[in-house]
C-alpha cells in the first residue's frame, strides 16, 4: 500500500528541455486489477481539483478510490503547482500530451515507486480532458478514457478561443497569485474571481466553504495552452479505447445557449456524431466543477461502475 506518496516524473519538451512532473501516487493494499488512473485537472486548478484539502470524503476523487480499491495518481500538469513553469507559449496543449504519454510509459515500466502497473486509465476535468484525449488519440498507450467537464465530441473548443478572455485575465494583476510573480512570464492567466461561480458552479448545489478556498487556491492555464486547444480536441476522434464523457446537468460550458437548456440536450445531439466506443453520462443539478459539488460522490460512482464494467 502507498498512501498519497509525492513522486517526481522526469520528461523532455519539444524543444528538448527537461520537465519535471509533481504527482501524488494512491495504491491500495489490494488495489483493483493492477489498473492506474492517471488524474489530469482542468485550467486554473492543481492536482488538488482530485484530491480537494476540505471534507476529504466529500470531494476528494483520491480518497474515495483509495478506499474503493483504486489506484491514482494525481498530477500538476506541467505549468501548474508544483511542476516545471516553462514559458508559456511554449507550454502547449500537445507538449502536455506529450509529457503525459511519458507519464504513462513511466508508468507501465515500473517507474513510478518501484510498481508496473497492467492497466493505465487517463481521467481528465475540462483542459485536463482535453490533453488527455490528445494523448490517448496520439500515442493510443492507454487502455480507457473518462472526460469530466466535457463532452469529448463536437465541444466547440477553438485554437486560441476568444472566449478565454472572459474566463481568464494576466497573473500579474491579481492578487490571488501574487506568489507566482517572477516565477512565470507574462502567457500565464488566472481565472477571474467574477466568473468562478456563473461558469463553474449551480451556486445551491455548492457548500459556500468550497467556493471560497476555491478562489483563494486558484492556479494557472497558458496562452500555449489556448493556442492549439481546438487542434487537439480533433485528436479525439483518433481514440480507439473505451471512452467515458461525464458532465453535469448544468455545466454552462458544455450545451449551446442558442438551442439547447441543458447538458442533457447537448449529449443527445453529441452521440449521433461519437463513435461506438463513447459513453455519455450526466450528473443532475451540478455545474462544470462536478467535483466540488454537494453530490460529487455521484460523479465519482458513475466513473467507478464504467471502470468496473469493461471487465
């Protein structure tokens, strides 16, 4: 058994630069089927969106696995956290991608604290769904998908999407990150503290506690990041294993406002346009963060049992 132990992944950049990956590796004493989920986070977050620091039991994905038998480990995506901040135009979607097919061939060899483990599982939220497709679409090296926040399918994602802008502004002016300045460029962005709770949360299906240590922990998302987010959606379609798309019923993200009223109305017109090997789930009266809802438990059974019925 391994209990929530840091490790420290080594990768090459495009360029050839040596990133380094923080991650925090969960295995229980008898953890199911030699399988690792690999925890990706959305923008503006830290591994912490898996593994949240208040009321554990609730909203913690890490501790929920570890006492179901599963085996985690949750990352700070390159640029977040504790992990390499390397200039922001050059941390783009496809260079994670890249650093996470690292992750998982580290992974299978045995590297990640002395264990091999048979099965890997990419489980990404928002961004973190979308570099996980573009891993698994690009380096086919994994043996599921589960996308959180996102439908995986005809999302709308654009290279350098303008609607960034209304999300996000400069880590300079915030206070909130005031520890980041001097330790990133001027490509880093931080979520602005206006839009957390229109874009993220159903305000009445969310503890006021959460929302708060929320912002005061917020982390980072890059313009190389933005930069190829459209592109690296299209990899999706390249996926040739088992895809799980889970949002919730009121992610204002993830429908189009001009025709539809809810993420129910967007899954159904996603699914014409998705391969066989997608699934689609929607968690009722939650927002984008389905994690940091009062039911976030119901999201994370929905993952489980698709996990449990590929056999």
């Amino acid at each position: 058994m391994i209990d929530r132990t840091e490790v420290r992944i080594g990768c090459t950049s495009p360029q050839g630069d040596e990133w380094s990956v923080a991650g925090w590796l969960t295995v229980p004493e008898h953890a199911v089927r030699g399988e690792l989920q690999i925890l990706l986070h959305g923008a503006g977050y830290d591994h912490r969106y898996w593994d949240w620091p208040l009321d554990r039991d609730t909203y913690s994905y890490v501790e929920h696995c570890r006492r179901t038998g599963h085996a985690t480990l949750a990352i700070d995506r390159v640029g977040s956290g504790a992990s390499s901040r390397p200039p922001g135009r050059l941390n783009t979607s496809y260079a994670q991608a890249d650093a996470l097919h690292q992750i998982v061939t580290a992974a299978r060899d045995g590297r990640l604290a002395g264990i091999a483990f048979d099965r890997v599982v990419l489980v990404g939220h928002s961004f973190g769904s979308g570099v996980a497709g573009a891993e698994a679409g690009r380096h086919r090296d994994v043996d599921a998908v589960v996308f959180t926040g996102h439908v995986g399918i005809d999302s709308g994602a654009q290279d350098d999407d303008p609607r960034a802008a209304i999300l996000f502004h400069d880590v300079a002016g915030d206070p909130a990150v005031a520890h980041l300045r001097g330790l990133v460029d001027d490509a880093y962005l931080t979520p602005r503290p206006e839009a957390r709770i229109p874009t993220f949360y159903v305000p009445e299906g969310a503890d006021p506690r959460i929302i708060d240590l929320d912002e005061k922990i917020k982390g980072v998302m890059t313009l190389g990041e933005l930069s190829d987010m459209g592109t690296a959606a299209d990899a999706w379609r390249l996926i040739d294993v088992p895809v799980l798309a889970v949002v919730g019923e009121n992610d204002v993200m993830m429908f189009d406002h001009e025709t539809e009223i809810d993420t129910y109305q967007a899954v159904n017109r996603v699914k014409e346009k998705a391969p066989a090997h997608f699934t689609f789930e929607v968690v009722p009266a939650t927002g984008h963060n389905i994690n940091l809802h009062r039911n976030a438990r119901t999201g994370y059974g929905v993952i489980l049992r698709w996990l449990a019925s590929l056999g």
